[in-house]
C-alpha cells in the first residue's frame, strides 16, 4: 500500500492508521451517515470487515467546526479493548480527518461469549493464590 497521506501503517495489518487532509463527501447530510459512508467507501484501506457487523458507533462529540464520530469493535457483543475510530466531519458535511485504532480481530470471531467460571468461584481462586484464609465473599464466608 501506498501511503500518499504520509500516515503511519500497521504492521501488523497493513493497514493505514492515520489519514489527514481528506476530502470525502457522502450523499446524506447527516453526520453519522457520512461516517459509516466513509466507513464503508474506505473499508480496503483501513481493514475493515466488508459487512461492518462488527464495529459500532458508540460516542460522537460536537465542535464549533464539525462532529467527531467514535467507532468502536465488538466480537459478539463484547467490546474489543482499545479500539477505536475517529472520523472528524465538518460543518458541511465532509469528512477532513480519520484515525484507526482498529485491530486484526478475525482470528477470535470463533470465541465464546460466555465466561468458563462465575464471579464467586473467580474470587475463590484468587484468595487460595494469595493464601487467604478467610473472606467475605457475596454474603458468605469461605
């Protein structure tokens, strides 16, 4: 990949992290539909799943010049820690900025979303670890 942006490239990924000075323009005028526009028009270079099922727009902030729209992934509901997608949008309606926090997180869409132990037993663990011989966990002694 060419990086004509003079962003920085994901090693990882090949993807481009960073692209500043653009210039995209969708056909809606609002805000958050011209950011999944962008989204989605620009899914090659930033590595994004062509179905966008797993990203979600979980945050956006005004400023006197635009929008900023925060995007975050998710595998089976469950949000994937420190990710993130920013897309600044002006005031009339064109995207100018885009930062991609976003992982390769196709090797875990096979996990389960359902926890191996409960919270009880997690704590019981925990305490034998650090030797600790008595606790009050949830009403109960151990």
């Amino acid at each position: 990949m060419v990086d004509d942006q003079k962003g920085k490239i994901d090693k990882e990924t090949g993807a481009l992290r960073v692209r500043r000075n653009e210039y995209f323009k969708s056909e809606t005028n609002e805000g958050n539909e011209t950011a999944w526009s962008y989204l989605q028009a620009n899914q090659d270079i930033y590595g994004i799943n062509t179905s966008l099922d797993n990203i979600r727009l979980v945050k956006s902030l005004k400023s006197p010049a635009g929008v900023y729209f925060y995007f975050r992934q998710y595998i089976h509901d469950i949000p994937v820690y420190a990710t993130k997608f920013t897309v600044y949008v002006n005031n009339n309606g064109i995207v100018k900025y885009a930062l991609n926090e976003f992982r390769n997180i196709d090797k875990y869409r096979n996990i389960a979303n359902s926890p191996l132990i409960n919270a009880n037993r997690a704590l019981e663990i925990t305490y034998k670890y650090l030797n600790i011989r008595e606790s009050y966990i949830r009403g109960q002694y151990l």
